[in-house]
C-alpha cells in the first residue's frame, strides 16, 4: 500500500517551456526543464528521512496518498498549462509568419509607390506646360477682346459715317425737291418767254413789212412831192408822215422791248442751266460719295467678318486647351486622391502591424513568465505538501 506507483511514460518525459521572441534575424530562447523522475527522487528521500526518525507508516501511507493525488491534479494541470504554451507558441510563430508577409506585401506596396515618381515629374512637367500654354492662351484671349474691342469701335465709327453721308443725302434730296418746284417755275416761265418771243418776232416781222412797204410809199410820195412842189411850189400836208414816223418809233420801242425780254429769257436759261448743272454736279458728287462710303462701309465690313471669324476660331482653340488642362487637373486630383487612399491604407495596415506586434510580444512575455513560474510554484507546493 505504501508503494510509490511509478510515473507513465508522458509523465516520464520531459517537461519543457519554451518562449522564442525575435525577429527574422535572431532571437532568444529560455528554457526551463524539471524530470518528474527527479522530484519523485527528491519526494523519496524525504520519505525515507522520516522513516529514520521513527514516523508512523498508516499517517505515511494517508500523506502519500494526499501527496499522490495532489501530484496527479497538479500533473494533469502542468499538461494543460503545457498544452496552452504549445498553443501560444504556434500562434506565435503563425504571427511572425503573418507579420513577415505584411512586411513584404509593404515593401513591395512602398516598392510600387516609389516606382511612379518618374511618371509624377513627367506629369508634373506636362502641367507645367499646359499652364503656360493656358498663360499664352489667355494671353492672345485679351489681345484679341482688345482688338474685338478696336475693331467695334472702329465699326461703330463707320457706322456714324455711314449714317451721316445716308443725312446728307437726305437733305440733298429735300434741297432738290425744294428747289424743284422753282426749277419748275423758272422752266415753265422761259417756256412762257420763249413762246412770248415767237409771238413778239412774227408780231415784229409783220409791222416791219409794213413799214418797209410804207416807208417806200413814203419815200415815193416824198419824190413825187417833191417833183410837184417843184413844179406847182405847193405845201406838202406833213400830218400822215408824222404819224408814220410815230409808228415807226412805236415799233422800234416794240423791238427794244422784244431784245430785252429776250436777253431776260437767254438770262434765265443761262441761270437755269447753271442750276441744273450745280445740281447734277452735286447728285453726282454725293452719289459718288455715297458709293465710296458704301463700298468702303462693305470692305470694312468683311474685313471685320473675317477678324470675328478669326476671333471665334481663337477662342473655340482656347475653350478646346481650357478643357484639356481642366482634364488634366482632374486626372491629377484622381492621381492624388487614389495616392492619398494607398498612403491611408498603408498607414491603417502600419498601425495594424504594430498593434499586432505589441499583442504578440505582450502574449510572449505572458507566456515567458507562466514558463517561469510553473515549475517555482510546483516546487514550492510539493515540498510545502510535504
């Protein structure tokens, strides 16, 4: 009864803590080891101490039998305890694997990071580039509203131009109209004095033939009177000669008249003529000049038309590198904000690693202190037990 059972052959084996804690390079290992076959041996000696001094063998065989059953509850205890170190150390050791690939995933992230900065100064060059072609685009964009600006003015100036020549015709065109009826007056009044005329020279031709035939009567009688008076010394009757006489003087006024009135009608045509031909002088001048300002005007005009189209081209070039460089900005703030989303995740997965690299080395130094531990405490029990 008083027969120390041997150990099994698991609880023969060795019993081992082991705690690794390192990095990829090294590491440190502790280890802590007690053979039950030397705590029995020590248990042993013990008792066969006391059975020297005299003890009594039933309170032996009670102490021993507390003494084994204590030892079996502490063995099955060790297991456990050894069985969650093992635990702890696979875990461990799957956590140094795991924290070598996240290594590696980022250093090959920051590898692929570090890669496009090439294509980042090119990018940056290219935007460079593009503002200052948007520079040079705006640039020619306020040359050309000035020019726009000039072009209007002068336009606005050849429109007034234009206007004022349209107002000078006009009011030639109302000083024609109102000296046409004058024009019309003095035509019918030297039409009026010319057939004035015709009538005062048919009336002046017929008292000319009369006078013709009287003045040769005249002149035949005065022979004939002056025969007879020679030859009967007789006084002439003078009262019908004078009275032919003042016929005579009545159509010499009549003819003075007739050659004023006529120099007054060839007056007349001479002023309407140089009225009509101031007039067609002016119509001609202000027609010509109207030409002129109307075939300059369209010259202008086109030439303008042309400088507007060139403007329009100018500016559908600009709005066209306006939006190029408004696509490149956004291309860049996408370029930025996915960099910013790899640097955030990198950080997150940083944090991670780190966070998981404090739990490890907390659960590591956990682990070494209860490796420590549980052997001093099973000693201290066992022999306080005995």
């Amino acid at each position: 009864a008083g027969e120390i059972p041997s150990p099994t052959r698991r609880d023969a084996r060795t019993r081992s803590a082991i705690f690794t804690h390192g990095g990829s390079g090294g590491g440190t290992v502790v280890r802590r080891t007690m053979s039950s076959t030397q705590r029995s041996g020590a248990a042993g000696g013990t008792m066969c101490a006391g059975m020297e001094g005299g003890i009594d063998l039933d309170a032996a065989a009670t102490e021993n039998q507390a003494f084994l059953s204590t030892r079996s509850v502490e063995r099955q205890e060790i297991v456990i305890l050894n069985d969650r170190l093992a635990v702890y150390i696979d875990k461990v050791y799957s956590l140094e694997q795991q924290n070598k690939q996240l290594e590696m995933e980022v250093e090959g992230l920051q590898n692929r990071f570090v890669e496009p900065s090439g294509l980042h100064l090119l990018y940056e060059q290219q935007l460079r580039e593009l503002m200052k072609i948007a520079d040079k685009m705006q640039v020619q964009w306020d040359l050309a509203l000035a020019a726009k600006d000039a072009i209007v003015g002068q336009l606005e100036m050849i429109k007034a131009k234009y206007e004022e020549a349209l107002e000078n015709r006009k009011v030639a065109e109302l000083e024609i109209e109102a000296f046409r009826p004058d024009v019309d007056v003095a035509t019918s009044a030297w039409i009026a004095l010319e057939k004035q005329l015709e009538q005062l020279e048919v009336e002046l031709k017929f008292p000319q033939r009369v006078q013709k035939q009287e003045i040769g009567e005249l002149m035949a009688q005065v022979y004939s009177g002056h025969s007879s008076s020679q030859s009967s010394f007789a006084l002439p009757d003078l009262s019908a000669a004078l009275k032919q006489i003042q016929s005579q003087y009545n159509e010499i006024a009549h003819v003075d008249k007739a050659r004023s009135v006529r120099e007054e009608i060839t007056s007349t045509r001479k002023d309407i003529q140089n009225k009509e031909r101031d007039q067609d002088a002016l119509n001609d001048a202000l027609e010509a000049e109207i030409n002129e300002a109307t075939e300059r005007y369209k010259t202008e005009l086109e030439d303008l038309q042309a400088r507007i189209e060139a403007l329009e081209t100018t500016k559908e070039k600009i709005a066209h590198h306006l939006r190029e460089y408004q696509d490149a900005l956004n291309i860049k703030m996408a370029l930025e904000i996915e960099i910013t989303t790899y640097w955030k995740l990198i950080e997150s997965e940083d944090l991670r690693l780190s966070s998981m690299e404090i739990c490890t080395e907390h659960m590591a130094i956990f682990s070494f202190k209860i490796s420590l531990e549980l052997p001093v405490l099973f000693i201290d029990r066992t022999y306080r037990d005995l």
